[in-house]
C-alpha cells in the first residue's frame, strides 16, 4: 500500500509513499503482530487530495486477496475518509 497528497486533483508532481516515507511499501510480511494492516502517514503534506493505491499479488489462480475495507483517521482518531 501506498499513498500520496496531493494540490491538484490530477496529483501531478506527488509521488506515492510507503510506511517509510520513500517509495518503498507497506507489505505482509512486515506485519509481524499478525494484525489488520496501517502504518502511519503523518509525514505526508497536508493537501486537498490524498490518493492511496494497493498492489496485489498471488500465487493461486483459484483466487486471490481482495480490499475489503480502507479508513483513513487523522491524529485525533476521527474518522475522514471512510472505509
């Protein structure tokens, strides 16, 4: 998972970030609480648009994972973007 802020509804000059900050991402197998995913954004520019993408990958054609729910909280635990 990764995402961006951007000024302008195309987000043309952002580029998307991971936990780290970088263009790295966020990735199961970091998740060593075996817990739902999130990882904190904080250091994202506060803009009018914020755009988040999630890549997927498998290894059965019989199926595959799906996103059944995404949030975004701000620092006083409000909901903003529901899920």
């Amino acid at each position: 998972m990764q995402v961006r802020s951007c000024a302008d509804e195309m987000c043309s000059f952002e580029s998307f970030v991971g936990p780290s900050g970088t263009a790295s991402y966020y990735t199961e197998l970091s998740n060593a609480a075996n817990s739902l995913p999130s990882f904190n954004i904080s250091g994202i520019q506060s803009n009018r648009y914020f755009q988040f993408r999630v890549l997927f990958e498998t290894d059965t054609a019989s199926g595959g994972p799906k996103l059944a729910d995404f949030a975004v909280i701000n620092s006083g635990g409000e909901l903003v973007a529901p899920g």
